[in-house]
C-alpha cells in the first residue's frame, strides 16, 4: 500500500523542480528589475517561497504567479509554459516586450491569464485554442497586431474577454458567437474592420459589449436585440451606417447606450422611451433627422443625453422636463431644432452638474426665467440661436458657471451686473447681441 502511494505522488513531485528551473529561466529573461522583486528568487530560498509564487500544499507545484506592476523589463520566457499546474497568470503594468509565447498553450489548466498594460508585440497566438478553462483573457494595452484568430472561439468557458487599445485588424471573427458564457467584451481601440459579426447575438449572457474606435461598418445587425442581459452597448467612433434596429430599443436591462459618430441615420425611434434603465443616451455626430421624440422624456433614470451634430429638427419636447432630476449633461446642439426653450426643461435640471448646450439651432423666443434653476452647471452654451428679449435677472443664480455663451443671438437691453458677482463665472460670451453696457 506504502509503495502504491509512493507512485502516486511521485509524478506530482518531480515536476516542482521543472517549475523552479522554468522560473529561474524567466527570471533570466528579465533585463531590468528596478524594485528587486526577484531578489528572493534565489536557489537559497525555497521557490513557493518566493515573491509573486504560490504553490499547491500538495504537489508544491506553481498554481498562481502574480508578478503586478513591478517595472519588470524583459520578455516572457516561454519556459513559463512548463508551469503545467498553472492557474492564475498575471504580469499586468510591467514594461514587458516582445511576443506572447505560444508555448503558453500548453498551460491548460490556466483560468486567468492577464498581461495588461505592457509592450508586447506580435500576434496574439493560435494556441491559445488550448486555453479550454480560462474564464479571463486580457491582453489589453500592448502593441498586438494582426487579426484575432478564429480559435478564439474554443474559449467556451471565458467570461471576461479584453483586447483593446492593440493594433488589432482585420474582422471580428464569427467565431466569436461559440463564447456562450460571455460577460464582458471589450474589443474597443483596435484597427477592426468589416460588419458587426450576427453571431455575436449568441451571447445571451453578455452585460457588456464595447468596440468603440474601430473601423467597423455595416449596419448594426438585429441580432443584438437577442442580449437580453446586456447594460452597455458602446459602438462610438466607427463606420457604421443604417438605422437604429427596433431590435436595440427593446433590450430593457440598457443602461449605457453610445453610437456617437458614426454614419446611422433615420430617425430616434420612439420605442427608445422603453429603456427605463437607461443612463447614458449618446447618439451625436451622425445623421438623424426627424423629431426628438417625446418619448425621451420617459427615461427617468437618465444621467446624460447627447445627441449633438446631428440633422434634428421641429421643438425641443416639453417632455424632455420630466427626465430624470439625476441628469447632469444635455447637449441638442448644431442640428435644426427650432420653437421655444421649454421653461419646464430647465425647471428640471437642477441637478445638472456638467453642462447644458443648445447651441447652433434656430430656436426664438425669450430665454426662460426658470434658467435660474441651473445651480450646479459649470457651462451654459446657448449661441447661434434666434432668442431675443432680456437676459433673465435669474442668471444671477447659477453660482457653480464657469463658461456662459449667449453669443450670436438677438438679446437686448442692459448686461446684468449681478453676473459680475458670479465667482466662479471665468469665459463670458455675449458678442453678436443688442446689449449695452458691460459686466462689473
């Protein structure tokens, strides 16, 4: 029995000194070491005793090597792929270079892999197909090129898949769609190009779907309506043309939604009012047009709404009045709105702490008294309008200003001295009006 037992933990033990070697090789491998966080890495110190290392109490073998932000200088040894116990591998924040080894794929026990925020180059690797446990892959922040391979879809267990801010091109694969335990993808920054793979409605686990600054085009394919779990739909700064699916505006769990500049057009749907969760809505620097529908203003939880640069016509709805009172940002600017500013508007943003812009519009008539309301906004942009009349007495009590411009209008009479006691107020813009006088 004593010999039966000796043959079973014999396989186990004999692979700890291959882990020591394979750490002091990548330890080798490290040029500069600013802080001495391998000084103990020595054949003096027991190696689970080691900085960064933890060993399974059994076998004695490396199951977690956390070697964060340490201004490591190197590459990565591919002798770390004889770490064949290897669970966690975390090398985020150092100045690493060079390739990702593909012998990392034979670490197939591997449930995190992290290597954020370096300088790595080359491709990301196909053996990564090998990762079959990982439930998080970040290989974010470095100079990866190439195309994400299609054997990222062997990844079948990954919930958190980060690859942005590389270099990064060609199309998402449609393979991508196999990752059906997805939480949280960020394929942001990159160079990506071709349509938004349908497949990708697949991930009905999804919370979090992130490919802002690419080159992708196309348009958003209707399958998105199938993630019915998702909170942030971030599609900014692409190629992306079409409308907005009906399929998007019924995904009830949204909470951010941002396709700003891109190419969509048509008009803002008026089922956009069933997003109840709803905290960011950023729809600018595209091309549509129509009316802002009224049914905006039945986001009650909405923070900010910006949907600037756009073709927008008819009057700003007196809904928009009974949004949320948490709102903090509202920009209508550069489109066609014309009609009055809603006093109810502005009676309703007393918590808005960042800026109201309505700039570059053709609204008229007088600026509303209750403006006044507006005691937390740093900036207040209401230029290139046609609104006349006096400047209401009630500016006076929007003490957080920081920037006022109610330039390019038809204002008359005399400039309000009060605005001379506003302290923080430091940029005033009133030229191109019919006032008279100046701020005291």
């Amino acid at each position: 029995m004593l010999i039966f037992l000796f043959s079973l933990s014999t396989p186990l033990q004999s692979s700890a000194p291959l882990d020591h070697q394979s750490l002091l090789t990548f330890k080798a491998a490290i040029i500069s070491d600013p802080n001495n966080s391998l000084a103990n890495w020595n054949t003096t110190i027991p190696m689970c005793n080691w900085t960064g290392v933890t060993c399974s109490p059994n076998s004695q073998q490396v199951v977690k090597l956390n070697l964060r932000a340490m201004d490591l200088q190197g590459v990565i040894s591919p002798a770390l792929g004889n770490l064949t116990a290897l669970v966690a591998l975390y090398l985020p924040f150092n100045e690493l270079h060079g390739s990702i080894p593909a012998e990392l794929g034979k670490l197939t026990r591997l449930v995190n892999l992290i290597l954020i925020g370096n300088y790595l180059t080359g491709t990301i690797p196909h053996s990564i197909s090998n990762f079959s446990a990982l439930d998080q892959l970040d290989l974010s922040e470095n100079n990866l090129h190439g195309p994400i391979p299609p054997e990222i879809g062997m990844l079948t267990r990954v919930q958190f898949l980060y690859l942005y801010a590389n270099q990064l091109s060609g199309s998402i694969p449609s393979s991508i769609g196999n990752l059906s335990n997805l939480v949280v993808l960020q394929l942001l920054v990159n160079n990506l190009t071709g349509p938004i793979p349908r497949e990708i409605g697949n991930l009905n686990r999804l919370k979090q779907l992130e490919l802002f600054e690419n080159n992708l085009s196309g348009t958003i394919p209707p399958e998105i309506g199938n993630l019915t779990q998702l909170h942030e739909l971030v599609l900014y700064d692409n190629q992306l043309s079409g409308t907005i699916p009906f399929e998007v505006v019924m995904l009830i769990n949204l909470q951010v939604l941002y396709l700003s500049k891109n190419n969509l057009s048509g008009t803002i749907p008026p089922e956009i009012g069933n997003l109840a969760q709803l905290k960011e809505l950023r729809l600018s620097q595209n091309h549509f047009s129509g009316t802002i529908p009224s049914e905006v203003g039945m986001l009650i939880n909405l923070q900010k709404l910006n949907l600037w640069g756009n073709k927008l016509s008819g009057s700003i709805p007196v809904s928009l009045g009974k949004i949320s009172p948490n709102l903090e940002l509202v920009d209508l600017s550069h489109n066609n709105l014309s009609g009055y500013i809603p006093g109810e508007l502005m009676a309703n943003l007393k918590n808005l702490d960042f800026y109201l812009n309505l700039s570059s519009n053709f609204l008229q008539g007088p600026l509303p008294e209750e403006i006044g309301k507006l005691v937390k906004a740093k900036a207040i942009d209401i230029s290139s309008n046609k609104l006349h009349g006096m400047i209401p007495t009630t500016l006076a009590h929007c003490v957080s200003l920081e920037r006022l411009n109610l330039s390019h209008n038809a204002f008359e009479g005399p400039i309000l001295d009060t605005l001379g006691m506003l302290q923080n107020l430091k940029f005033v813009y009133l030229s191109f009006n019919f006032l008279s006088g100046e701020i005291s």
